[in-house]
C-alpha cells in the first residue's frame, strides 16, 4: 500500500492538479475507449493517469518525463498499485520514436509564462514560455508519428492557448481537433500574475473570468485523431 506519511517534497511537488483530475474523469466516463490499448502518457508527473489507465484495463503502460524526480514518483507509484509499467525519462517522444499507441495522453505545461516555479511546483510543471506553446506544438507536430491506425489522443487544452492554431498544425497531419469537454478552472493570483501580460488583456472577458480577487479560466478536455474517424 502506498504510504502517504512517507511522501517527499518530491511526491508533493508532483501532487495532482485540477487538470489532472480532468483528464481522470474523462478516460473514466469511456472505460471501454480504454480496455486493452497500448497506452502512453508524455509528461506523467506523478503518475496518477498512468494508474488510472491501468486499472481501466490498458493492455500497457508507457509514461515519459523531463524530471528524475517523476520517474522516481511514478514507478514507486505504479509498482505500489501493481502496474507493469515502463517509464522513460527524457524529452517529449524522444524516448519511444519509431513506436506507436493506440491512446496518447498528455497534460502538457501550457500556461503561456517564463519558466518559473510557481506554488512549490518545478518550472518545467506549468510553463510553457511566452506564448505557452513551448511544449504543445512539438507534441502536435509528432503525433501523427506515433498514433496506430484508429489511435487517438486526449489532452489537457486551455482555452487561452489558441484551441484554433492547434487545430490548423494538426489539418496539416491530416489529424483533427475535437473539444469533448469544457471545465472552469481556478488560476490562483501567483500564477496570473505571471501570465504573459498581452495573453491576459486579450483574453480577460472571454476565456479568463475575473471576480474580485478570483480569477477562472476555460480548459479543454482534446480528443485528437484522424481526420474524418471521430464516431
Ligand atoms: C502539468 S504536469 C502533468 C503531470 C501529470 N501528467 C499530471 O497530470 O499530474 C506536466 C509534466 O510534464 C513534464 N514535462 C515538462 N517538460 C517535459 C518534456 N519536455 N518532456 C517530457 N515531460 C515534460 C513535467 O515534468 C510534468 O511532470
């Protein structure tokens, strides 16, 4: 059983976001969507979806991450749970190019700011630089790479980080783009006031909602697969 007493900075660091538990309750709602696919997840952080997944039944499990820490945290994890897992770390698809999955997901640091460390969370958690398509565009772009015939993909998409020229980089891989889900999200000040200021002014009122000192935001639940399948 995994022991919350011992967890470490590390563990809290890597704690699961409201985004996260998004993209948990949408692989939940379709358990049959997940039963026996080859599953992988870029960026599994503490590992938490890749669990999910496997006890949705994926045939296997395969997470990527940038930090030491994640494949530390998700391994101890996963083995705790009894999930055979391989977990790579390295940069976006390096680690698992020439491979292909039946369901990709991913909930990528999109929040348009400078890499900073924002609420006890390492910068490579949230940022995704100025415009906060640092690590959205390279996962688009290989997608199409690693998708087996009838894959699909479900991510993580605020509704601040142009949902449209998503859209267009995956017409150009003859994917397509649908919003299955839309979830308000709580954005806690720290962090809108590192969000890239002209991002903010353009999309206060329409994506980001402002009461008092509360401020909310649109995100997209994604699902991404080849032009002309979505049943
Ligand atoms: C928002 S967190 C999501 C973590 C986990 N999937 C979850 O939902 O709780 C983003 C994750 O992406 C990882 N990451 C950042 N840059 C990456 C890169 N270039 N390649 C792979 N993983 C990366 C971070 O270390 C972090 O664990």
């Amino acid at each position: 059983m995994f022991d919350v007493r011992k967890s470490s900075p590390a563990v809290a660091a890597l704690r699961p976001s409201e985004y996260t538990a998004a993209l948990i309750q949408a692989l939940r709602a379709e358990p049959s969507r997940v039963s026996g696919v080859r599953a992988l997840e870029i960026g599994c952080g503490s590992g938490v979806v890749l669990a999910v997944l496997g006890a949705l039944g994926a045939a296997s499990l395969c997470g990527i991450d940038i930090e030491d820490e994640a494949i530390v945290t998700g391994q101890a994890l996963l083995q705790d749970l009894g999930h055979k897992a391989e977990i790579h770390q390295g940069d976006m698809w390096q680690p698992v190019a020439g491979r292909r999955f039946d369901l990709v997901v991913a909930n990528l640091p999109h929040f348009p700011m400078d890499h900073f460390e924002v609420a006890g969370r390492l910068s490579t958690w949230s940022s995704g630089g100025i415009d906060g398509r640092e690590l959205l565009d390279p996962f688009l772009e290989g997608l199409s790479d690693h998708l087996a015939i009838n894959g699909r993909a479900l991510i993580t998409h605020n509704a601040f980080v142009d949902v449209g020229r998503s859209r267009q980089i995956l017409h150009r891989y003859g994917l397509s783009l649908h919003i299955a889900k839309t979830l308000l999200v709580h954005i806690a000040n720290e962090k809108i006031n590192l969000m890239t200021p002209s991002i903010l002014r353009a999309e206060e009122g329409c994506s980001i909602h402002r009461y008092g000192p509360h401020v909310f935001a649109d995100m997209h639940i994604v699902e991404i697969a080849a032009a002309g399948t979505r049943s």
